[in-house]
C-alpha cells in the first residue's frame, strides 16, 4: 500500500522529539533516515499514512522510576490487581526551560536538514497542505506536556508561541504552580485532589486569546472542570481513552466525556495497553480490537465527531499488533472491524482534529 492508498492520520500525541533528544543517535539522523528502534520516524510516517502529529517536549523528573506498589487492604492483605505509582515531586522550572529550548533546537535543526519533508505547522492552512498531501512530508504541530516551562506572568508562553507552540499540557502527572496531575495508580478515579491553581486559570484565558490549545490529558477531575468553566475553546484531551473500559485515573470518566461532547471537543485515544485493558496491565499483545472498543464506546456514548487518534508513540508500550507508525493501516482495518464506516473514519483520523484545530486556532 502506498502513501496515496492509506488514510491520512493526524495523531493526537507523541513523545518522539524527547526521545531523539535522550538517543545514542543524532536526531537528523535517527528521524529523517529511520531509527534503529522507537515508533516514529519520517519512513514509518510515510508508510502508515501519518501526515501531521503533535510532537511533545516532556521534562522528566530526575531520578523518578515508575515502579508499583502493592496496594494493601484494611487487613493488610495485597488487593489483587491493583498497585500504586508513587509521583515526583514539583521539577525545577530552570531545568525544564532548558531542556524545552534545547529539544526545540533540535526540531528547527530537524526541519532545515529535511529540506522540506518536515514542517512546523503554526495554522489551519498548513494543516491542510499536509491532509490534502499537497506537501509530500510531516508536518509537527508543536506540544509542550507539562507546563514547567513556563513562568507564572506567562511571559515565556508569548515567546513559545511565536517560536510554533500550538498545544499546551498545563501539567503532566506531577504537581507545578499551574494545577495538579493524575497518578498512574490502579484502579482509580481520576478526582484525585485539588485543581487548577490562580496561575493555572491565567494560563488556559491566556491560550485561548493566543490560539493554543489546552490539553486536558494527565489533568486530575477537579482541573479538568477548572478547565470546562474558564476555558471558551473546545475542551480536548489529546491521549486519553475511557475510564468505562480501563479504570486508570489517566482515562476520562463519562462525565468528562459528555462536556467535551457539549464543548465541540474530541478525545485522541491513547494506544498504551496500560491506559486499554480492563486490568491496566502493560501487556504488548493487547489486540487492535481493545482500541477500537474505546473508539467505538466513545462513538456510541457522545458521537464519532468526538473521536479522533491520540497514540502515545515513544512513550508508552503498544500493541504489538500495532507496531509503530507504519502499522496505522491496520488500525484503520480494526476500526472498520468494529463498525465504523470510511466517512467515519476520515472523521477519526483526520477530520476530527482538523475540525477542533480550526475552532481553537482562529479564535
């Protein structure tokens, strides 16, 4: 199958500029050719049909590992399948200024050496020159996962956004003056304590009168409603899944979901196998068919319109089935599996975000 034969996708989240930044290899290199390992680069976009992705800059916490912890009941017996994921503590804005601005510079250095396969996308119009395959390449709408970054005047949000950010995390699991995250315990709902701060309800009015995009993932319940009230754009999350399905705290409940619906938003599923199955294990031979229950449990409850693909490439273990990017044709075939229809799926893949994009973008 060749590009012109495969869907276009424009995918919700992944990790892959922080995962060049920390590689063996350089990122011209490793991206533009093809990776020895990782989920995405230029050739397995081309294959998998992926014609513009949000591309993250994360700041991770020294020294933290994501280890379980048993969870004990009243007697102190372990409650099977369930375990609990201590989180860090706040990050040193310093140091994830530095590391934002040093991935930052490894994406403009990657996008001069692409001679034009890759493409900062700063609005609707180059959006649309990547769906519309007008510009045979990748185009990187900019994301910034966790807020640490950016000061409380929110003096460093004005510059970023002239530089290309287009999508903002305020937090990711770990607490920062903006708000308060989730953590990855299991099972748990995700109203894990207190919301956005002062400094965080600044931060979505300002990127709503910039035309950034505030993404709801990792939010615990109490920020997520913070968000749904001062925020006048659509509400998104743009790696998540249903907390129906897989009770991870990272996962919307029905609640969550029924006000993206009424905001015009759209949730991109997560393909991490942790944040899929029933029992939260990261188990790799996870089937397609678990993302598309989501896609379709999210379908059914609020409308396709509110569905779109969200996969967490470079940051979290997918199913095998899946691959990397170069698998995304086979996703299409389990969604039409699982019912959807090829006007649907164009929603899903491509539609959906183009659609929000140009409601928070032009604001």
């Amino acid at each position: 199958m060749t590009r012109s034969e495969t869907i276009p996708v424009i995918d919700g989240h992944n990790d892959t500029l922080t995962k060049l930044r920390h590689g063996e290899e350089t990122a011209v290199d490793a991206f533009l050719a093809r990776r020895r390992d990782g989920h995405l680069d230029m050739p397995r976009a081309r294959t998998g049909g992926l014609v513009a992705g949000f591309f993250a800059i994360f700041t991770a916490s020294p020294a933290w590992r994501r280890e379980k912890n048993p969870v004990l009941d009243e007697d102190g017996e372990t409650v099977p399948g369930a375990w609990s994921v201590p989180l860090p503590s706040k990050l040193d804005p310093r140091s994830a200024r530095r590391f934002t601005l040093a991935v930052m510079s490894d994406l403009f250095r990657l996008v001069s050496a692409s001679e034009g396969d890759l493409r900062i996308i700063r609005d609707v119009e180059g959006l649309d020159r990547s769906v519309d395959r007008r510009e045979d390449g990748l185009g990187v709408i900019l994301h910034i996962e966790g807020a640490e970054a950016i000061d409380s005047r929110l003096e460093t949000l004005d510059v970023l956004y002239e530089a290309g950010l287009r999508s903002l995390g305020p937090v990711w699991s770990r607490p920062n003056v903006f708000g308060h995250g989730v953590p990855f315990d299991f099972p748990r709902h995700p109203d894990t304590g207190p919301g956005l701060t002062t400094a965080g309800r600044r931060l979505i009015r300002r990127c709503n009168e910039l035309g950034i995009l505030v993404d709801c993932s990792h939010l615990n319940a109490q920020g997520f409603w913070d968000v749904a009230r001062v925020s006048e754009a659509p509400i998104v999350a743009t790696h998540s899944n249903a907390h129906a399905l897989c009770p991870s705290p990272r996962n919307l409940t029905d609640a969550q979901l029924d006000v993206i619906a009424l905001s015009g938003g759209v949730v991109g599923l997560n393909f991490a196998v942790g944040f899929l199955r029933e029992d939260g294990r990261s188990d790799p031979d996870t089937p397609l068919s678990t993302i598309a229950g989501h896609a379709r449990y999210v379908a059914d409850l609020v409308g396709v319109e509110h569905v779109a693909l969200g996969s967490d490439f470079d940051g979290a273990e997918i199913p095998h089935a899946l691959g990397d990017a170069s698998g995304l044709p086979r996703l299409m075939e389990a969604l039409r599996e699982a019912g959807f229809s090829e006007p649907e799926l164009e929603r899903i893949s491509y539609g959906n975000w183009r659609r929000v994009l140009e409601a928070t973008w032009r604001r």
